[in-house]
C-alpha cells in the first residue's frame, strides 16, 4: 500500500520530504522554489543581520510592526521579543506556505499573519484596526518584483506609516534605496557581512 508521498509527483515529493526534514529551513526552500522572484533568497537572513537591522527601533514608541514576506519568521520572532505586551506585528505575505507555517508556530496574540500584498498595507492596517504603522520592515527584492510593484510598495508604505516612522530594508543589491529615495528624504545605510549573502541594509525616516 503506497502512501500520499508515493502517489506523488518526483518533484513534489522532493520538496515534501524537505519541508518534513528540515523544518523551517525546509518551508523555506519550499517558497523559495514556489515564488523565487519574491523570495529573493534560498537561506534566511542571519541572526547578526537582524540584530543589526532591528537596532535604530524604539521599541518604548512602537505600537504597529509591520513586516513585508516574513518568510519562516526569521524576524518575528525577535521582534516579539522585542515588542511591548500590548503592541501589534502584523505580517503580510503572498505565499500561503509561510502564512501558513507561521500560523501554526508562532502563538502570540500579538501576532497577526496576512496572506496578502504588501502593496495593500494602508487597507490591511486600517482592516485590523490601526491607522498608522510605526515601523515596516522588508526583505522583499525590490529589483525583481514584477510589474511596477516595487514602486507601488514604497508608495504605499511611506503613506502607511506615521510622522517619525521608518521603512527598513535589507537587500542583497543597492538598488533598493532607489525605490526608497523618492518618498523618504533620510536615509541610513549600513552593511551586513555576516550573512549569506552578504547585504545591503536601508533605515527611510519619513519627516516628523
């Protein structure tokens, strides 16, 4: 008697086992097979990226984190760490596949998973209840999305967040601050070396 694996596609089959073996790493490896354009990478952000990108928040003023593909929750998890009892992050991503996953393994009332477009954030903010964003962080590679939506991103997201706020990058090309540069008039630039690959990092302040 064979089983659903079996009965499977070679190739399905494949990427099952991966996600049965490795876990997040393999969910990970799933999306990024499914939507590589979107994903943008094979092997999720280290933890010395996301020290580094997360460190120009204040957490004592941040009420609504928002972040953009989250992936397997590289950085939710430290950013619950980080957050206050009674703030909010709100995750949004295409891939069902991680929303789904995230669902399952992050059991936080403060967390919220969005199957969505993160060109819609101003509509799923105010859907949940908040006007404003603090801060939006993204890994999205901006450079590859598809039709005109990396323009529409920043758009949207310089609207979506409040006087004071800032829209955090991380990036594997520079490219992404030419997204950035028509709606933030500051913007901090760092490097992060300890990651595969190694990336560009973007903090846009959007005027108080």
């Amino acid at each position: 008697m064979t089983n659903s694996i079996a009965k499977a596609p070679v190739w399905d089959r494949i990427k099952l086992r991966a996600a049965r073996t490795f876990g997040a790493w393999g969910v990970f490896f799933k999306g990024f097979v499914k939507h590589p354009v979107m994903v943008g990478s094979i092997i999720p952000s280290s933890a010395t990226t996301v020290k580094k990108m997360l460190e120009p928040v204040n957490w004592a003023e941040c009420d609504v984190f928002v972040e953009y593909g989250p992936g397997v929750g590289t950085f939710c998890r430290p950013v619950l760490e980080r957050l206050k009892p009674d703030a909010t992050l709100i995750v949004i991503d295409l891939n069902p596949d991680f929303i789904g996953y995230l669902s399952k393994t992050i059991g936080d009332s403060r967390f919220y998973p969005i199957h969505g477009s993160a060109a819609d954030v101003q509509n799923i903010l105010r859907d949940l209840g908040h006007e404003k964003a603090d801060y939006i962080l993204s890994g999205l590679p901006f450079s590859t999305l598809p039709n005109q939506l990396g323009p529409k991103i920043a758009e949207e997201t310089y609207a979506a967040l409040r006087p004071g706020g800032a829209f955090l990058v991380y990036q594997f090309v520079k490219r992404a601050r030419d997204f950035m540069a028509p709606h933030f008039d500051q913007i901090d630039k760092g490097y992060s070396l300890w990651n595969i690959l190694p990336c560009h990092l973007f903090w846009g302040w959007k005027k108080e």
